[in-house]
C-alpha cells in the first residue's frame, strides 16, 4: 500500500483551515462592500487580493503535494529527480504567485 494521499494536507491542516478562513473573511468583505455600494475600484483591489490569496494556497498544497507524493528535493538520493523536483517547485511558486 503505498503513502497515504492525504498526509500533507493532514499534517498542515491548521495552517491550511487558517488559509481557507482568512479567505472566507476576504469573500465577506467583497459582499459586504457590493451591499454597502463601494467604489467599484475598491472592490475591485478586494478581489485582487482574494485572487492572491487562493494562488498561493494553490502554490503551497501543489508544493507540498510534490514534496510529499513525488519527490523531496532535499531529501532525494536522486540527484536528478531532486533538481527536476525543485526546479518544478520554483516553477509552481513563480507562475502561482
């Protein structure tokens, strides 16, 4: 049987709900700027930074999962494999963010 698929999330879960809440506030604050009829500018620089906010929750379970289910390049006896793990990584966290 091979790893559980879960692990990574599980062993962050705290910091991943801390994510995932802080965002929930950020989608109240865009209602609560529609219903209360703030600039479109305004609401607009929220969104933005909702946006932000889930690429780089992205960026981090995608890391993580390929740290976890494919290879670790810092623990990899794989020269190879850890150079093409880490330079994905670097992909991941330049494209998401």
């Amino acid at each position: 049987m091979g790893p559980d698929p879960r692990s990574h999330t599980s062993k962050h879960k705290a910091k991943l709900l801390a994510r995932v809440r802080r965002l929930k506030g950020q989608i109240k604050a865009v209602e609560r700027a529609l219903e209360a009829e703030v600039p479109c500018g305004e609401v607009l620089n929220l969104v933005a930074s909702i946006r932000g906010a889930v690429s780089g929750l992205t960026a981090e379970l995608i890391e993580d999962h390929i740290r976890e289910h494919i290879a670790n390049p810092e623990l990899d006896k794989d020269v190879s494999r850890a150079q093409a793990a880490g330079e994905l990584i670097d992909i991941v966290r330049t494209y998401l963010k």
